[in-house]
C-alpha cells in the first residue's frame, strides 16, 4: 500500500545548518537573521519593507491595525477561505461581512463585493486561494467605483484614500500576474510560512506593503515592530550597542515577533524557493493530464498572464453530493493517499454560526465546497509518486461517477 501524506515540509541540510548556526550564535530570537529574512523577502517581492511576524495571521491582524481599523468599521471576507481570514477581522473588532462565491468558483463574487461597499466598509480581504491570484484590477475597480463613501480615519486610510485592499496571500508567496509578484499587488498583504506552506519556517509569517504618498515606508516598519513586541521602543538586538539599555513601552500590544530560529530556516528556503516553485509546477501538469482524462475540473494554476506559486491542487468532481465526496477521500486514505478538503465555508463553522451567519445564504461556496478534494501536492512527491495518486485516484474516483 502507498504512504502518501498530504503536505510534510521540504527541509534538508541547508536549513538544519543554517538553524545550528543561529542556535551557536547566540541569537535565537528576532536578531540579525530575521531582519537579513525581511530584505531578501522584500526584494523577491519588489517592495520596499516586509516585515516578518510569528504566523500570518497575526500579520493580517496588524496590516488591519496599521490601517487603525477597529469597531464600528466593516471589512468584507470571502465566505469560502480558512478561518484566520475572518478572525482577524474579530480580533480588531470589527464587523466580518461575508461575501458569497462566483458559480463554479472559490474567488467572491465581484457584483456582489461591490453592492456590499457602504460608508462603514474600510477593507477588502481577497484569498489568493491555492496561490492562483485574484482578479485585483476587478477589485481595485469596485473600491475606486465606491470612493465618495469612504470615510478616512487616520493618517494611513486618509493617503489611501479609499477602502483598502488587504490581501491574504498565505498560499501565494511567489505568485504573479502582470509581471508583478504577489505582495506588491494589494495595498496590504500578508504571507504564512506555516509547516505545510511552500515556503516554511515551521511557523511564521510576514505582512507587506506598496509604497503610499505621503506616508514614510521605515515609520509604517516601525509601527509593525511596535505592535509584534509589546509596544517597545527597542528590540534586544537594538540593545545590544554600547549603554543602550534604556527603553520605552509607547503602547501596550501585542507579542508576535519572528525569531532568528525560525528566520534561519525561511532564508534557506527562499534560496531553494525558484526549484521548488518549478517542481510543483511538474506535479500539477500530471494531475491536470489526469484530470483531463477523467472530466475532473480543476483550479487553473497558469494563464498567458499568470503564474500560481501551486500551493493546493482542488479538483471537482462533478454530479457527487458532500458524502460522496467524503467516501473517496476515506477511500483515497484507505489506500494510503491523503487528501483533503480546502475549504468548509466559514459561516457553516460554529463561531461565525454564532455570529449570526447561515451557509444557505451562501450557495456558491457550498456547492463548490461539496464537490471539492484536494490532491497532495508537494516537493517530497516523486515521479512515482505522482503516478501513484493519479492511478489511485482515477480509479477510486470511477467507482463513485
């Protein structure tokens, strides 16, 4: 029988080396390699600063707080994403307003964004699903269309100008489309380096930023800093220098730095991250071969104007209900091939149900979520492999259609 696990990390001596000599150095939290980390990723990006967070989702929620969102304001999330797009939102205290799917599809439907824009909204968070990139120029266009009644609070809204668009690109580091990479297409945008991303540092994450008129790239750094250490107006490795030990709390936030543990792994990564982008982009085309070949819809990774950095493979299985679908995976599991499902649209989970959400509201993301399996797709995959999970799961998918 196979053993094909769903998603383990791609780590090899580079990264354990380059974490034993973090660990020799003598710094082991957020130190000389996470801000070399922060560079090396904002130039892959092209943007000017990136600042580097313990998860990404902590990185979202200060992207929200940079931009002094909080209570009485609404930001607008796509029902069929992972919780950590929403939550977020809750952490700042403001208003999640669902926005249902296109038919057929994981990306929101854009009509339906757009009439839910008032003078309340204050962001937008599409999901680069998978690492396949949005239809920015669509969002960009309906925040544009509802500027007269947007309603600026503070400095940063107030040079934007508008609602902003704070993508969540936990999937997509490495993606583009338009020539431009994913981190320099949103306002805002925040990546995850959790173990089963593309790129990990077991766990981590980074928010980062276009340039804004008027408003200084190394103050808005600072900011981040500020808010992922306690509001402290030095860092340990600032306090290092000779009698520089004094320092101020200017705020009383938040603990959610990147350590130069977990920093020393993402700088490997990113060196080895062009090959593992390609493999998986060896892997998807065998998938999408089989699929072809079995009536299997599947997520489109690569246009003329695109590339997908190929986080997920989600296939549709046409004609099955939700259990069904369940069935294969169990039988896929079975024969020792993990699969899963990406993702259960939020409002049918039990906190935003008590908050007041109901799925029947949003039937495009169910429907597309009953007949969605994700494929394992990863660079500890080989060739055969591959071969293993199309023969497997072509045939267990013909027993159930």
């Amino acid at each position: 029988m196979a053993n094909i696990p769903f998603s383990p990390p791609d780590i090899t001596e580079a990264e354990i080396n380059e974490v034993c000599e973090a660990l020799r150095s003598g710094w082991i939290t957020t130190g000389p390699r996470t801000k070399e980390f922060e560079r090396r990723l904002a130039e892959y990006c092209g943007t000017q600063k990136v600042a580097c967070l313990n998860s990404a989702t902590a990185a979202l929620e200060l992207n929200l707080r940079v931009l002094g969102i909080g209570e009485g304001d609404e930001v607008i999330v796509p029902a069929y994403t992972y919780t950590a797009s929403a939550s977020a939102v809750a952490h700042v205290g403001a208003k999640i307003v669902f926005i249902d799917s296109q038919p057929d599809s994981f990306e929101m439907n854009y009509d339906l964004m757009e009439e839910a824009i008032n003078e309340k909204t204050k962001a937008i968070i599409p999901v680069d699903l998978a690492g396949v990139i949005c239809d920015y120029d669509r969002i960009f266009a309906a925040v544009e269309n509802k500027k007269h009644l947007f309603s600026a609070s503070g400095d940063v809204q107030r040079a934007i100008g508008r609602v902003a668009v704070v993508a969540d690109c936990a999937h997509a580091l490495g993606a583009e489309k338009y020539g431009k990479k994913a981190g320099a297409i949103a306002d805002f945008t925040s990546f995850s380096f959790h173990a089963v991303k593309n790129l990990t540092t077991a766990e981590g994450g980074a928010a980062t930023w276009r340039s804004i008129d008027g408003i200084d790239n190394g103050e808005l750094y600072q900011k981040y800093m500020l808010y992922s250490l306690h509001g402290q107006s030095k860092d340990a490795l600032s306090k290092t220098r000779a009698g520089a030990w004094e320092y101020d709390i200017v705020g009383p936030w938040y603990k959610c730095n990147m350590t130069d543990i977990t920093a020393a792994i993402g700088i490997k990564q990113l060196e080895r991250y062009p090959s593992l982008i390609e493999r998986r982009k060896e892997i998807i085309m065998q998938y999408n071969s089989m699929c072809d070949s079995l009536g299997i819809s599947y997520l489109n990774h690569y246009t003329p104007h695109s590339s997908s950095s190929g986080h997920l493979y989600i296939t549709r299985i046409p004609g099955i209900t939700e259990e069904i679908r369940n069935c294969i995976i169990t039988d896929m599991a079975e024969r020792g091939i993990a699969c899963n499902v990406h993702y259960k649209p939020l409002p049918m989970m039990t906190a935003y149900k008590k908050l007041g959400f109901d799925i029947a509201d949003f039937p495009n993301a169910y429907s597309f979520y009953a007949k969605e399996i994700t494929l394992p797709l990863h660079t500890k995959l080989s060739d055969e492999d591959v071969k293993t999970v199309c023969e497997t799961f072509a045939e267990v998918v013909k027993k159930y259609i």
